[in-house]
C-alpha cells in the first residue's frame, strides 16, 4: 500500500509551497487516477515520489508497504518497486537503449537480491514486450530517447515499466502528445500490468486515458491538496463540469 | 615596432645544448645546414607564448621552465613485456611495429622488416643520404613554416619513421609505430616521421606515444609529415599516453591530393602537457578529411588541440570532432582554425568541439575561426562545455541505476560519439578500453 499523509511540499530554491498536506492511500491490486488543471502540484507529487532533487519536504510523510520513501534515494526507491512513467522523457545520448534497459535490470536485480538475466532470458523478455507496444528492434539499438518521436518515448517509458517489473507505478501525464492510436497501445501495456501485487497511479489532465486505463479510485487535485474523491464517475463529471469549481476552492 | 622579450632560461638552454649535441646529430651536411637554420629561426622566435594568437591558451613560455638535455647516444634497454603493459589494450592490435626507444630505432623491438609494396626505413639512415632521398619536407615547404616548434623539430630530430607504401597498395594490417620513453633521466626527445603513400594506396597507421614505468620526466617533439597523393586513403590514430612528468608538442603536417582520404583520430589521456597541432592542405579536389579525437585530462593536466585546415582547392569535405572530458584543474583547448580561399567553391567543412567538465575548476577553452572567402561554401562549428545533466542523472537512478554506474555510463555515452568515428573494429576497441581505463581515473 502506498500512503501519503499530509505531504507538504516546497521548491527547495524559493520560497513556495507547492504541495499543501497531500493524504492519498493507494492498495495494491487498485489503480487510482489523480486529475486536476495544471500548476495543481500533480507533477511535482509525481516526482517527489521518485526522489527528484529540487524539493523540499516540510511536512508529512510517504510510505510504500510500510517502509518510508523519503528517506530512500531514487535508485533505492526504483529496487524497492517504484517507478515514475515520466511526462517528458529525457533524452540519453551514447547510451543505447538495448544497454540501458540491461543495465537498469541488472542493478534492480542485484538490490533486490534476485539472480542477474542471462543475455538470452533479457533479449527474449525486452524483445517480446517491445512488440506488443509496436517498438522496433531498430529503436532498441538507438541511442535512449534520442531522436524518438513524443509517442515512441512513451511507449518506451511503459516498455521500461515492463522490463523492469515494477510494484508502484507512478504514470505522470502518459496521455500527452499521444493520438488515439498510441494512447491505445499504451494503454493496453499499461492494462497488462495490473496485478494484485501492483497499485498504480495514473496521473493525467483529461478523462480520456481513464477509458482506457480503468480507475479504481478518481482524486481531484487542485492548489497542492486532494480536493475530492471517489469512483471512476467522478472522471466522467469532471470532463463535464471542468476544475472551475476546485480551483475556486483552492 | 617590435621590442623582443628576453630569452627565457628554456630557450637560453636550447640553444645551448644544440649547440652541444649537434655533432653526434644523424645527418649529412645539407642535413646539418638545415637544422643550424633551424635553431637561428628558433632563436628569432622564441617559444611560442600567448601573445602569439595559436598560442594563447598554451604559452610555452610559461609552460617549459627549463630545457631537458637532449636524448643521445644508446637508449635504455627495453624489453618488449615492457611496450606491451606501457600500450595496456592496444598491445594485443594484430600489426606490424616499428618501435623508438628515446628518439631511437629499435631494430630488435620491431617486426615491420621485409614487408611488400611497403618500405620502412629509420629517419636517420634516410637523413645520412642523399638530401635528395630523405622524403622530408625539410628542405622545402615544412622548414618555411614559420613555427618555433617546428623549428626545434628540424634541430634535434633524431630518428622516426619513413614509411611509403607503394601505388594502389594495401598493406593487410596496420602499422603501429610505438615511441617510447625509458630512460630515468629526464630528457627532450625529438622524432620526425614521413608517411608517404602513392596515388591509390591504402593503408592504417597508428603512432603511439608511450612511457614505461619508471621512466624519468619527457619533453617530446613529434612531427609527422603526411602525403597523401591522388586518391589515397590514410587511417592515421595517433594516442598519446606519455606520462605526468611529460610534455608533448604534436604536430602533423598533411597534404591531400585529389579524392585522397584521410582519417585521423587523437587520443591523449595522462599526459602534464600536450599539444597537438594538424595542418592540413587540400591540393586536390573532391579530397576529404576526416579528424576527430578525445582528451581526458585530471590533475593540472593541459591538452591543447589546434588544427588548420585550409580549403585552398574546391569540392573538398572536413569534419572534425573532438571531445573532452575534464577533471580536477585540468584545462582542454581547442582552436578549430578553417581557411577557404577563394575559388575554393563547394567547399564544406564541419566542426564540433565537445567538453565535459566533472569539477568546477576545470576549463575549456573552445576557438572556432573559420576564414571563408569563397561565396559557394557550407561551413559550421559547434562546441559546447557543459556538466553531467541532472535530469539524465536523475532519469538514470529513478530506474534503479545507482550515481557511479549512471555517471559512468553518462561518460562512456559522452565519448562514444567521438570513438564510434574509429572504423576498424580492433582499433576502436583498442582506445576505447584505453579511454575507460583512464577515465576512471578521473575523479568526480
């Protein structure tokens, strides 16, 4: 379970706040879907979760199956199963993408205490998640990111997801700069990977990808804290009545 | 009016000692004539310092302290278990050698005797006969150069390399022409090698600068002079590992006849000093040039790489790209100097100097000077000097990689653009377990 009680959250470099006493409690097995205009402090949830530097934690606490992920440094955080489908990925230049997924399996793996892939076991695992999201072998052996377009970044977030096996899955704004087509195929790598053992948050603008990646639980987010919950309709009203009235509120 | 500076202890003790050694130097007398006139222009000179614009980062004057005695006579014993730890990966490259111990031919060290279509001969030999036969330019346009380090070169040269490889000819594997210093006391050691290769002939020809264990302090002077006649094609690398206490002043003469080809490659890692400077001329048209390389520099180490290439002909190609990686103090140099004269249309020419800096004292100095004065040319230059990326970084641990692994792997990524231009197979992985070798050596 992932739980997050009253995280209160500032720019490390100025003075303000831009998350203001965020509760959330994610099941495993569940996923939830967190919307809400933009500057709502969505993003930043998202990459405080991760352990991005820049932040600065002045209250509360998050904890995932009990142990606190604060205190963890990112690739700590990423052995003990969290990851972060990033909005924008980052272009990695030199370093092949078939070398950087093999790398990030392995060190995983050695935290873990789990035994390394032999090269095989990882090309037949990397090989056959990349086909099911349309990536090709020819994007494998790029440099990571470098050159690709905003939807094979995406579908290469999801593929790292994949790959690396993850138990909390963060997807920050996964829907953006995608068409229909990929939203699809992203959608569905993301749907496989539902599991009892994984909660996932899926963090977006729009309702749409919600037609796709089913919600368990809809948080509105707005000025740094969640403003309401409740079912996947609360996606749906939102897409009717928009964020006029959470960020009056805030 | 210029009022000319007082000559330093260096150059005083220059001087000096050619005057000193200058009888056990090899040589007939043309050859002798040939390098008084050199100390005298040197002597008019003095070393280059950085009033003098291609010296501006890299003043000798500053740099060279004092003059070490000139390497002489019988070199150290060396054995070849020795050569091969101090060449570390490019020790097992399937070539032909030709080894220098301290400026001199070492007969029992190489195997490149009795090769076809390909003579190698020692420079001294070539200089004790006819002025005629030597090859060098030393007797025409190298000498008009008016560059003191050139004109140090053409004083105390002792011995290098002078290879021709004959028309259409292309010897199967390389040849790998190693200098190494060996002896404990500290010495100027001066090498010219002529590399010749006729119309059609192709070849790779890998210089290597090297220092055994133990050895005393270097101050190493090298000229190569290339020729490359109609439609040849060179694979030149040139790796520089010369030590701590070692000062090492490069420089590569090349002119280019038509369709020629010529590829070349400098890695220098481990050295207090370098500077390698490149000269290229396109006498031909349709010619391409091709020079790249990667400096990685720690300590208060200096590198300093300065290539003038000049368009003088039309529908000539260069491109040139360097990358450095930066520790501690250590300061990169480069100065891109390209020249199209006029009526050299079509010309293009790229360059792109790169520098990685892993502290905060580190410095890059990046010149660009292109001197176009045709109207139908494309010509561009880039360079940036930047630290390891924090989003990379972070992108790299949010995936489970820890900081050393993400740094090294953002490193490798960084140089792998540069090593990737090396198109034998053995030769890129010969520098490149050189350049992760010497980059983990690098401190954060």
């Amino acid at each position: 379970m992932l739980e997050i009680k009253n995280l209160q959250v500032k720019l490390a470099e100025e003075d303000k706040t831009i998350l203001n006493g965020v509760t959330l409690r994610v099941p495993k097995g569940e996923v939830h879907a967190i919307m809400g205009p933009n500057g709502s402090g969505k993003s930043t949830l998202a990459y405080v979760l991760a352990g991005r530097e820049g932040y600065e934690v002045t209250g509360g606490s998050v904890t995932w199956n009990g142990e606190d992920v604060l205190a963890m440094a990112p690739d700590e955080r990423a052995a003990k199963g969290v990851f972060l489908a990033f909005q924008y990925p980052i272009e990695i230049p030199g370093v092949a993408t078939m070398t950087f997924l093999r790398t990030a399996l392995n060190a995983v793996k050695r935290k873990r205490g789990e035994k390394e892939l032999t090269t095989p076991e990882f090309l037949r695992r990397v090989r056959e998640e990349a086909a099911s999201l349309g990536i090709s072998e020819e994007i494998l052996k790029r440099p990571l990111n470098v050159g690709f377009s905003g939807g094979e970044k995406k579908r290469m977030e999801i593929l790292q997801m994949a790959v690396l096996g993850p138990t909390l899955c963060v997807l920050d704004e996964t829907d953006s700069g995608l068409d229909i087509d990929a939203m699809r195929i992203v959608s569905a790598g993301v749907t496989k990977l539902k599991s009892k053992d994984r909660a996932m948050l899926v963090i977006t603008h729009y309702q749409r990808l919600l037609n796709y990646i089913v919600p368990d639980r809809v948080h509105v987010m707005a000025g740094g804290r969640i403003q309401k919950s409740g079912g996947k309709e609360l996606a749906l009203e939102l897409e009717k009545s928009g964020y006029a009235e959470f960020t009056k509120a805030a | 009016m210029t009022v000319a500076a007082p000559k330093t202890k260096a150059e005083q003790a220059l001087t000096r000692n050619f005057e000193a050694v200058a009888a056990r130097l090899p040589g007939g007398r043309a050859v002798a004539d040939a390098r008084k006139a050199a100390i005298g222009a040197f002597a008019a000179l003095g070393l280059p310092h950085r009033r003098i614009e291609e010296w501006k980062y890299t003043d000798l004057r500053v740099a060279l302290k004092e003059a070490l005695p000139p390497a002489v006579g019988a070199p150290a014993q060396v054995t070849v278990a020795e050569i091969d730890a101090a060449l570390g990966a490019l020790a097992g490259l399937d070539a032909h050698r030709v080894v220098f111990v301290d400026g001199l031919h070492a007969p029992q060290l190489s195997s490149a005797a009795g090769l076809d279509e390909v003579t190698i001969q020692p420079l001294a030999a070539a200089l004790a006969g006819p002025a005629d036969r030597t090859g060098t330019g030393l007797f025409g346009e190298g000498a008009a150069r008016q560059e003191a380090v050139v004109a140090l070169n053409t004083a105390f040269m002792t011995d290098g390399a002078v290879v021709g490889i004959d028309e259409r000819a292309k010897p199967a594997k390389p040849l790998l022409l190693i200098f190494v210093r060996a002896g404990a006391e500290g010495r100027l050691v001066t090498t010219r090698n002529v590399l010749k290769l006729a119309a059609g002939a192709r070849a790779t020809i890998i210089e290597a600068h090297v220092s055994l264990a133990g050895a005393g302090p270097a101050q190493a002077n090298t000229l190569t002079e290339v020729t490359l006649a109609d439609g040849a094609h060179l694979a030149h690398a040139k790796v520089t590992l010369a030590g701590e206490a070692a000062s090492h002043l490069g420089t590569a003469m090349v002119t280019l006849g038509a369709e020629a080809i010529y590829w070349s490659f400098q890695l220098t890692a481990g050295t207090q000093l370098t500077r390698n400077t490149t000269f290229v001329d396109f006498r031909g048209e349709d010619a391409k040039l091709d020079v790249s390389g990667l400096f990685l520099g720690r300590g208060s180490e200096h590198i300093d790489t300065t290539l003038v290439v000049d368009h003088a002909v039309p529908a000539c190609e260069s491109r040139e790209l360097f990358k450095g990686v930066l520790a501690d103090r250590a300061r990169g140099v480069f100065q891109g100097k390209v020249i199209v004269r006029p009526g050299a249309q079509k010309s293009d020419g790229k360059q792109m100097a790169q520098a990685l800096m892993l502290s905060p004292d580190a410095e890059f100095d990046s010149k660009p000077e292109l001197e176009i004065y045709a109207d139908d040319v494309v010509c561009g230059h880039g360079s940036t000097a930047a630290e390891l990326d924090e989003d990379m970084m972070f992108y790299m641990r949010a995936r489970g990689i820890p900081p050393e692994e993400a740094r090294e792997l953002l490193i490798e990524g960084f140089i792998g653009e540069a090593l990737d231009k090396i198109e034998d197979e053995a030769v890129r992985e010969a520098f490149a377990a050189i350049a992760k070798g010497r980059l983990a050596q690098l401190s954060g």
